[in-house]
C-alpha cells in the first residue's frame, strides 16, 4: 500500500529525509492462524483488513481516548510491520487531538464572553456605585446642612429668649439691701414688700404702678438682715421714674443694674478679662486697669456693649467696643427669676 500523503493530514508534518516504503513484489499470501473468534493471537497488533473495518472508531473527545491513542501508537511503532495500521491509528491520534483542541477552543471562548460579560456587569455596577456614592454625598450634603440650619434657628431662638430677658431686666430696679423685717414668717412677702416701699414716699407708691415684685432669694433661708429684690417696669421710661423716687425717698437702699440669671456668671467673668488684659480695638490700645468698667446692652439687645471712665465722679462713659451675647446657661435661664 502506498504512504498516505502529508496533504491528507493538515498540520501534520514527516521528515523531509523520512522515506516511503518501497512496495515490495507480491508474494504467496501465508495463511495465518486465527483464534476462533477471530481475534489477532497477538493482543498488541490489531486487526488486519479482512478481520476488522476499513474505517478505525474514532474515539470520544476526551483526554484518556488520546492518551489510549498515544499508546496504541508506540505499540504499533513496536510491534507491526505495515504502514497501514499505523496511519489509522495516527488518525485516530490526530482526530481526537483537534477534537479535544477545538473543545478547549469552545470553552475558552465561552470564558471569555463571560468575562467580557462580567467586565460589562462590573463596568455597569460602578456606575450605579459612583451614582449612589453621589447621592449619599449629596444627601450628607443635605442633611450636614439641615443639621447647620436647625443648630442656626436653635442658635437663633435660644438668642432671642435671651434678649427678652435682657430687654425685661433692663427695664427693671434691682434694690440690693431691702430690710428683712418681718418677711420670714409673712404669708404673702411680695405684698408686704410693696406696701413698705409704698409707705415711704407718694412719688415711689407713684412709680410702682403696673410693677412686678420679685424677691431674688428664698426669704425664709435668709440669715442676714437684708436681701435683694427686683422691681419689673413696663418700660425704660417707667423705670427712670421709679429709680428717681427711690433715690429721693429711700437713699439708704443700693439700686443697681440686673443681668439674668442665665449670663450672670458670664458677665463677671468678662468684666475680670478685660480689667487684667490689654485689648486692641481698631487699632487702639486699651488697658482697663484701676478703670471703672460698663457692661450693658445694646438698644437692639443683641449685644453688649462696653464703656469706661477712669474717674468715679466723672458722669461720662468712653465706648470702647461691642461684643457679642455670651452664650447663656440653659439650665439657669430655665429656672429664671430674674
């Protein structure tokens, strides 16, 4: 039989020096013995032409077919002495090898488009991640601001209470030594103190007309022989009338000017800083030592402004500057008595 040629077979390659069987001259052919089920006596060489199909059964695609293959081949190489066999079984080899190759080939290319797959899912779902990322920042955004707002009205509002106060105070008399008399054991002090200050002058009973009364301690605590009271005016004017009468008519008692509860230790507090330190406003130097210092509030009540004199006699005041409202003490200002 003539050599199967290599165009037969792509890809696959013999030797340029490999030589074709040279066809030998007929011979007798020799009968050889069979085994009964005619199967070649030599397990190792397969079947002849007469005892098995022109066309070998190609094997599955599977590795373990081409490994069978392989094997089959280094027997033949071995042991047969016709070129035939050994190209059906090399077919076989090489079938079974481009079937195996083309099923990786399919599934590399099944990974593949599932990786470009998965690329696109990954690509998609960071642009839904910078999105949400986004709108958590902008919601964080929101809500930081939110939070600025309620905090500003908080602010605000907490402002407010205390300009009312401050506005209610200042219309207000503080008396800082009012007689104790018999007030420990009084039923109704606030009466009691009216109809004293009453009975001391017609201008002051005038001037106490539309008042309010308020005791600035527990009277019955009291261990001393005198304690402070507030007098509440409707107005600035109302106020100026009252304390003219009480300098008139009752020059022993000591009147003076009443902060809420709710800054009053703040109040101190500033007063104290600025008698130790220097202070620079508008470019001017201040030094408030040995000075008599004024702390008041402004008209509109949402600030404080501070004066000073060097001169106890002098009836005149330097403005110095105005500073904000300190922040008030919530839990003073919730028990305000004035």
């Amino acid at each position: 039989m003539n050599a199967f040629p290599p165009s037969d077979f792509p890809g696959l390659s013999i030797p340029s020096n490999a030589k074709s069987p040279t066809p030998s001259p007929r011979t007798p052919s020799v009968k050889r013995p069979s085994h009964s089920n005619g199967e070649s006596p030599d397990p190792k060489i397969p079947k002849s032409d007469s005892q098995t199909s022109n066309t070998p059964t190609l094997p599955g695609d599977s590795l373990d077919d081409l490994k069978d293959s392989i094997i089959k081949l280094k027997d033949i190489k071995k042991d047969t002495k016709g070129w035939a066999p050994f190209m059906a079984i090399l077919t076989q080899t090489f079938t079974t090898a481009c079937a195996i190759i083309e099923q990786q080939k399919g599934l590399i290319e099944q990974q593949n488009s599932e990786i470009q797959e998965l690329k696109s899912m990954i690509t998609s779902n960071s642009s839904t991640i910078e999105s949400v990322s986004k709108n958590t920042k902008q919601n964080s955004d929101v809500i930081t601001s939110y939070s600025k707002s309620i905090s500003s009205l908080k602010n605000s509002e907490s402002d407010r209470k205390l300009s009312t106060e401050l506005e209610q105070c200042h219309n207000s008399v503080k008396i800082g030594n009012f007689p104790i008399l018999d007030l420990k054991s009084c039923e109704n002090p606030k009466a009691k103190i009216r109809d004293y200050l009453e009975s001391q002058g017609h201008e002051t009973k005038n001037a106490l007309r539309d008042t309010k009364i308020i005791p600035l301690c527990k009277i019955k605590e009291q261990n001393k022989e005198s304690f402070p009271v507030l007098i509440c005016c409707k107005d600035n004017s109302s106020k100026n009338e009252l304390l003219k009468s009480i300098n008139n008519e009752l020059p022993s008692m000591n009147t003076s000017y009443h902060f809420p509860s709710s800054i009053h230790k703040q109040i101190k507090t500033i007063r104290e800083k600025l008698s130790k330190n220097k202070f620079t406003v508008n470019d001017k130097t201040f030094n408030l030592k040995d000075k008599w210092i004024l702390i008041r509030p402004t008209s509109d009540f949402m600030n404080l402004k501070i004066l000073t004199k060097a001169d106890p006699n002098t009836k005149t005041w330097e403005f110095i500057s105005t500073i904000p409202l300190p922040p008030s003490n919530s839990n003073e200002s919730k028990s305000q008595k004035w």
